[in-house]
C-alpha cells in the first residue's frame, strides 16, 4: 500500500487495546482523532509523552478529540508499562494503548521507516476529522519526545479553518488575529467578519478569529 497522505480516508481497523478491542471507526465515532506510535514499551521518552498525553486528556475531550495510542508491544507488556508511567509520571493513563504485536496497524499507518528501525515504529502522528479523513500526518524520529502542545494548538487551527474561510498564521495560537482565504473577495470578506478586517496586502488580510 502507498503512503497514506492529507486527505485520504484514514484506513479502518480492528485492534487489540489496553481497554478491550476496538473497532477504530466505532471508537471515533463522529469525533476527531489522533493516533500516534510509540516505538516501544519501557522506553524512556515514550513513559514520558504517554504520560503527558494522559495529563492533556481532559484538553483533548475540550476538543471533541478521541486519543489512540500504538506500541508494537503486547497486552501484557502494555499493562506492566502502564502501571510504571501512572507511577513515575504521577498520572493514571485514561486512553486505550494498541497491542500492535503484528504490526498489522503499523504497516496500514506506514508507522514503521525501515531505513530508521526495521522493526520498530518511529513516532507518527495522524490527526483524522469526524469524516474520517486525515488531516494531518506528523513524523518524529525515536530520539525526539512529542511537544503535545503544538498537537492541540494544531488541532485548534484545524477546527477553526474548518468551520471559517479563514488560514492560521505563524505560530498562531487560540484568540490570535487569523487571515483570510485568499479565495475570499474584500466584499465577501465584509459580510462574512463581522469585526472588520485589515488588509496588509491584497493578499494578506487580517481579521480577530471568529
Ligand atoms: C524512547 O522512548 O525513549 C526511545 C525509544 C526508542 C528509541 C529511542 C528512544
């Protein structure tokens, strides 16, 4: 199968998880997504980031956002694993972790870059919208924990440009000015922002996020 990019429908699966099994559609219902790899069990950065997430959880659910962990990892390893990071990360993991022994959702996720470790993942993130179409893949190397703060900033900007003709800016972060869509005419752009909106350049224009 060929990489899976921005816009394709995100590959359905059935999968063994740390809270029972789960069919991926059924579980996002017609919520968002993220999915993300960890290259292994008792790994240093991964006891980190999952411990991390489970402290964002409840910033995930502000956003209408299912989390769905992956390790290549079996169920008993997972629940040993798990019991370390509640402990050593002071947190109680509240998401179901994959049990990918076979790599069957690995392989459909491309989450696994043989040139960089034949057997293990590298640290994919994909980001699917409640019509089930990836909106965003990410790629970290093993050796680079996550920063799960760009994940939700992301997520944000997501939501946001998918409800408005608008574009988030550099660094932009929620309650900042937006831009608008360059298809969107002054006229229009008068009618759909009720607060104004400042035009740098004819192709630049600012408006306060909706
Ligand atoms: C880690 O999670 O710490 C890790 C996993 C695989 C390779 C390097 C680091």
């Amino acid at each position: 199968m060929s990489a899976l990019r921005l816009g394709d429908k995100a590959p359905n699966f059935q999968a063994q998880t740390t809270e029972g099994n789960i069919d991926f559609y059924e579980y996002l219902g017609d919520s968002w997504g993220i999915l993300f790899s960890h290259p292994a069990d008792y790994t240093p950065v991964c006891t980190t980031e999952l411990g991390t997430v489970a402290k964002y959880k409840h910033e995930f659910d502000k956003r209408n956002t299912k989390v769905l962990a992956l390790s290549v990892d079996g169920l008993d390893s997972h629940k040993g694993w798990i019991t370390d990071i509640n402990e050593t990360q002071n947190t109680n993991v509240n998401f179901p972790l994959i049990a990918d022994e076979d790599k069957k959702v690995s392989n459909l996720y491309d989450m696994i870059h043989p040139n960089a470790n034949d057997t293990l993942t590298v640290r994919s993130v994909y980001v699917i919208a409640p019509d089930k179409t990836i909106k965003l893949i990410i790629t970290y190397p093993a050796s680079t924990g996550r920063n799960f703060d760009e994940l939700l900033r992301v997520i944000d900007s997501l939501q946001l440009t998918a409800y408005h003709k608008v574009a988030t800016p550099a660094n932009w972060k929620q309650g900042e000015d937006v831009v608008i869509s360059p298809s969107i005419s002054n006229e229009e752009a008068g009618q759909l922002f009720s607060k104004g909106f400042k035009e740098v350049k004819p192709y630049l224009r600012l408006t306060p996020q909706p």
